[in-house]
C-alpha cells in the first residue's frame, strides 16, 4: 500500500513578554491544536525585569505559516508577546561588511559553503578592495563602496541600497573599520552584528595589540554584539577569550586575536540565524 506523504515543516516561535503563569502551557497547547509536535524547547524567567523568554521549535503538518501566524495571533496579543514566528530551515540572507582584514569572512563564507551556517551570503562590501580575491574564491562577488571623506551619507546610502537590493535580512561587520552613524544604526537595528577585541576601552586607537603587549596582558578576547549607535557598546551576544604568555610577541598577541575573534562572531552568528538570541533591554538572552 502506497503511504500519502505529509507536507509539513519546522518552525521557531520566539517571544518575550512580562512574565505569569502558564505561558509555557499555553504555547504547547497551541502545538498541540495544531497537530505538532515539540523538538526543542527553552525559557528563561528575568525576575529582574519580570519578563518571560521563550524559544520553541515545532514541527507541523502544514506549509502554511501565514495562516499559523494568524491563529497564534491571538495568544500572542492576549499574553502582550513581542514574537517572532518562522520556517526554521529557511537560510538567512546576510550581507558581510569588511576592510582589509580577512580572517572572520573567510571563515564565515566557508562555514556558509560546507553547510554548517544557515545562512546566505547575499553580497560582501568592503571600503577596500584587498579582499575582493577572497570573496570570489568563495564564489561571492565583493562590491567596494569606498569611504570618502565627508561624504559618510554616500557611503551609508550604497549601504542601505545593497541591503535592500539583495533582500537581506543580516548585516555582519566582519571587522569593517568605518562609525556607522546613529541613522543607520537604528535601520539596522537587532539584524546587524560587529565583531572586535577585547581591549577596549582599555587599549583604544591605533596599534592595541602593541599597547596590550606593553601592558603585559596575560589574556586576549573579543566580544561579538549589535550594532547600536553607542559605539561597541550595543547588546552582547558573545565572548571569549585565551591565554597568552609572558614571551608572547605583538604579533602572536594579534593572531591569537584573530583566531578568539573568528569563534565568537561564527557563534554569535550562527545563534541568530538559529533564532536563538533575544533583546532583554541592553542585555540578550542566547538560548545556546
């Protein structure tokens, strides 16, 4: 006997709201209604803020996710839930911000090409064209949008353009040396990600690596996080860090940071494109 196949798929639903009973409950009865079926499941309670953190993956059979959108709706507007609900295979579409610097695009292109990141790389733009060889080899045309000065508006109008043109949903600054103005900043804002050391506000300017080997620092880190118009201080999503010894030259200092600065932002990146960091003020909630 020939078995009818199923159309269904998975999906992620997000949402944080003010915290009280049963909030979990009632996500899984809405699973349940709709003939699903729960594969993962994580909440978080800030007592702080009295506020409520959930992140459900669920399989359904149905391809209609408008119409389930629809039917959450309700729950969600009875609970106060700022929510997210989508397919949780569907690849984001990101476009990579670089200068010359290319140790976290490469590793983000290759992670996207062996299939480990569910993402797409719409477009690569760098202020420099030193990693346009790079990009190609990854079969991703880069497209330079140089940095004039005083004409920063120009710049960041080819920005908005190419993020709007190639339909993505993620702007990563792959070590992008340019202040995004606080307009950008806010059009950007939650679905745009930095990269840098660990060193500020300590060893600010030119050469940290140089200054942190006159201090003497023993470890060396990064701090992936949003963008926000406060400069490197927006919501962090993730950092790390290594020990570096006593003999340790400047530049072994600076290439143990491009190695804990590539491993944070691949991680960050990836948790948002799995839907798995959430806004909690000027803090996040990563459910790792």
């Amino acid at each position: 006997m020939t078995g009818v196949a199923i159309v269904g798929q998975d999906l992620i639903l997000t949402f944080s709201c003010p915290d009280r009973p049963g909030l979990a409950y009632a996500v899984a009865g809405f699973v349940l209604q709709h003939s699903g079926n729960v594969l993962e499941s994580q909440q978080y309670n800030d007592t702080v803020t009295d506020r409520f953190f959930m992140r459900v993956e669920f399989t359904v059979p149905s391809d209609d996710v408008d119409r389930i959108r629809q039917q959450f709706l309700p729950l969600a507007e009875r609970h106060s839930m700022q929510w997210r609900l989508s397919p949780a295979r569907q690849p984001v579409r990101a476009v990579i911000l670089v200068s010359k610097e290319g140790h976290c695009l490469n590793d983000l292109l290759y992670r996207c090409g062996n299939g480990t990141m569910n993402m797409t790389v719409a477009a690569v733009a760098g202020n420099h064209r030193t990693l346009d060889q790079l990009s190609r080899g990854h079969g991703v045309e880069l497209h330079h949008i140089p940095t004039p000065a005083g004409r920063k508006g120009e710049t960041e109008d080819a920005i908005r353009h190419l993020v709007e043109e190639t339909n993505a949903d993620l702007v990563i600054l792959a070590r992008y040396m340019q202040i995004l103005s606080p307009e950008l900043c806010r059009d950007l804002a939650g679905r745009a990600v930095n990269i840098h050391h660990s060193f500020l506000p300590s060893f600010a300017g030119a050469r940290p690596y140089h200054q942190a080997y006159e201090r003497g620092v023993k470890l060396v880190g990064a701090t992936a996080h949003y963008v926000t118009a406060d400069l490197d201080e927006g919501p962090i999503i993730e950092q790390d860090v290594m020990r570096v010894a006593h003999h340790s030259t400047p530049a072994e200092l600076a290439a143990a940071g491009r190695d804990v600065e590539t491993q944070v932002l691949a991680r960050a990146v990836r948790w948002h494109c799995e839907q798995r960091v959430l806004l909690n003020g000027l803090r996040t909630v990563v459910f790792n």
